[in-house]
C-alpha cells in the first residue's frame, strides 16, 4: 500500500497562536521570526493565512536542543537607542536657563 517514492501523510497543522503555545513562545514573537526566517518552516494556504506542521514545530525545536547552556549560541546583541541628554553637549544652555528665542514664564 505504500509505494516507496510517495510522501507521507501531511500531518495536523496548527496556525499562529497555536503553534507559538506549542513550542512556548508568544505569537508575536513566532511572527517576528517568521520575518526574518529565523522560526520553524510554515507553510502559507492563503493570502494571510498560514499554518505551521507539527513535524515541522518538532524539527525546529530538535535542532535548538542542548544539554548545556554553553552548547547553545549566544544570540547577537540588539544595538541599544541611546537618549540624547542634550544637557551634557558642548555649548548647551545650564540648567536653568533657556535657549536663544525663548522665553522664560512670565517673561515676555
């Protein structure tokens, strides 16, 4: 009954939220990876529709196993945004007091 070059059974599939609970991750965070290719092969069945395989889920995390915590790769740091404190610049007004042009309350 099974011919040898034919392919097995799909399998469930799950969407999004579904299939982000499976693996433990929030459904947001699935998406994000799914942009940038670094999440569990997908598959898309319409426009905006897509469902992930639980095979799939189940290779994506096999291949994430480790016994160690030095075993895993260490995830690339974000850059950081810096706050501009345009206090401390060169030339920038002292506390207190105010810019060219501007005007102190009730100064006018």
């Amino acid at each position: 009954m099974n011919n040898p070059g034919s392919r097995p059974p799909f399998g469930r599939r799950l969407r999004t939220p579904a299939a982000a609970e499976y693996i433990g991750i929030a459904a947001s965070t699935l998406e994000k990876m799914r942009v940038s290719g670094t999440g569990p092969e997908f598959e898309r069945v319409g426009k905006k529709a897509v469902v992930y395989s639980v095979e799939a889920l189940e290779t994506y995390l096999a291949q994430r196993r480790a016994r160690s915590t030095s075993e895993t790769e260490t995830p690339t740091p974000r850059s950081r945004r810096r706050k501009n404190n345009h206090a401390d610049a060169p030339g920038s007004p002292s506390p207190g007091s105010t810019a060219p042009g501007s005007f102190n309350e009730g100064e006018v």
